[in-house]
C-alpha cells in the first residue's frame, strides 16, 4: 500500500509539474475540479455493505495455531 502511494505520489508530482509548465491555469483548474466531482459521484455509490467488506476478522488462538500447522504442513 505504502508503495503504491509513494508511486503515485511521484507520478502525480511529474504530472502536475508538466501540466503547470505547458497549459494555462485554467486547464490545471479545470482538471482539478473535475477529478474532485469524480470523487464525489463515486462517493454517493458506497453502501453499508462495502463496509462491511472491509471490517477485518479477528482470529482466536485455536483459529490461529491451525493456519500455522496449515502453513507448516505445506
């Protein structure tokens, strides 16, 4: 996750440099506000369930020992 951030940071910084350089602030404006309304729609579409898709299941120790010996065995 982390690297996939750090790429995307790096990727967005080289393209935002070359945007300002080469079109005018309006563009740059432009884009901007437009990837920020993206998100927005995108927003509207999360559900409960998506959620719920993300909660992280706790494992308890017997659950634990047996994906280890799983681990183990292979």
């Amino acid at each position: 996750m982390y690297i996939s951030t750090g790429v995307g940071g790096c990727l967005g910084c080289i393209y935002g440099g070359l945007m300002t350089q080469y079109s005018s602030p309006k563009w740059c404006w432009f884009y901007y506000s437009f990837m920020g309304l993206v998100v927005a729609i995108f927003a509207c579409f999360l559900t409960k369930e998506s959620e719920l898709d993300a909660e992280v299941k706790e494992l308890t120790p017997s659950e634990i020992s047996t994906s280890l010996e799983d681990y183990e065995s292979k």
